[in-house]
C-alpha cells in the first residue's frame, strides 16, 4: 500500500507539509485533512479498536512532518 504522500504525489496535488519561515525560524507545517486521513489509516491498521484517538493523531502528525 502506498502512503498518502506518494499517491498525491502520482496525482499531482500538492504536499500535505508545507515549511513556514516565521522570525528566522523554519517550521513544519501539516493539512488538518492530511493528519485526519493518516490518523484513520492508523485506526484501520490496528484493526479497527477504539481508545486511541488522541494517539492516532499524534502519530499521524509525527509520520507526515517526518515525510514518512
């Protein structure tokens, strides 16, 4: 299965982690549908069981900024 990244990448959308330059300092920056689309991905793979939301998330956010 390919990651949500390559797919996008294939149907020529933009990246979902844009780089944000604020007072000299370079941040990462991730779409609010991108980080629910992988979160959803991390649900399903773990076969569906709730209780993990909030962890889900912040994977998620963690794999896209990380270009994952």
């Amino acid at each position: 299965m390919e990651s949500m990244m390559q797919e996008d990448k294939k149907k020529g959308k933009k990246p979902v982690v844009k780089k944000v330059v604020k007072n000299g300092e370079v941040k990462k920056t991730v779409s609010i549908k991108a980080i629910e689309k992988k979160a959803y991905e991390l649900y399903e793979k773990r076969g569906g069981k709730n209780g993990s939301a909030e962890q889900d998330w912040l994977e998620a956010n963690r794999i896209l900024e990380a270009g994952e």
